[in-house]
C-alpha cells in the first residue's frame, strides 16, 4: 500500500509547494512604485481634477520636448529636454532651474548607489 501511495502523496506536495511559491505579495517593492505606477494618487489629492489637468500638462511637455530632442545625445539632450519641457511654462526661467536642480539631485542619488551614469 505504501508503493501506491507515494507517487501520489509526491504529487500532492508537489502541487501544495508550487502554489505556495507562485503567490506574489499585494505590496509593491520598497524600492518605489510599481513599473507604470504612479507616485502620487491624483484621487486622495484634495482636488482631484486640478491634480490629472497637472499631470496631463506634464505628461504633453514631456512628450513635447521628447520630440523636439530627437537625435541630440548626452548632456545636449539633457539640456534640450531641459529648455523644451519648459518652453511653454507660465516661467520658464524657474521652470528651468527647479529641473535642472532636480537633475542633479537625481545625478547625486545614482552616484550614491553606485549605478553608472546614463548616456543617452
């Protein structure tokens, strides 16, 4: 009785292990948001329509600039999305300096981690 048994109890732990193993976690990883996640939840914002007409806004400058810095690579394209992406902002000067301030904290947290830096 115990020959015909073990193949099937085999089995049966088997089974049990796989799907123990395929259950993910329902948090994302703490290293940030989830691949395509957003960072902010425009629906817990205290206006909700105000906060997507923002990031709509962003969005069409970012894909702006995207287009007119075509074939410019390294810090030419860095400055060009710079420049572009802030063309048409109510201030463009401090539009400017907030992203090239955010470039080079971004710059200084890549080196901290020891991750190469990117050339585009």
């Amino acid at each position: 009785m115990l020959k015909t048994l073990t193949p099937f109890l085999g089995a049966a732990l088997l089974a049990a292990s796989t799907s123990l193993l395929a259950q993910g976690t329902s948090t994302p990883p703490a290293g940030g948001p989830a691949k395509g996640g957003h960072r902010f939840d425009c629906s817990q914002a205290k206006d909700p329509k105000a906060c997507e007409e923002r990031r709509t806004k962003a969005r069409e400058a970012r894909d702006y600039a995207r287009k007119q810095c075509e074939g410019k690579t390294g810090a030419a394209h860095g400055d060009c999305m710079i420049k572009e992406g802030c063309s048409k902002a109510q201030d463009p000067a401090k539009c400017e300096a907030n992203l090239k301030a955010r470039a080079e904290k971004h710059k200084q947290r890549m080196q901290e981690k020891g991750a190469p830096a990117q050339s585009k």
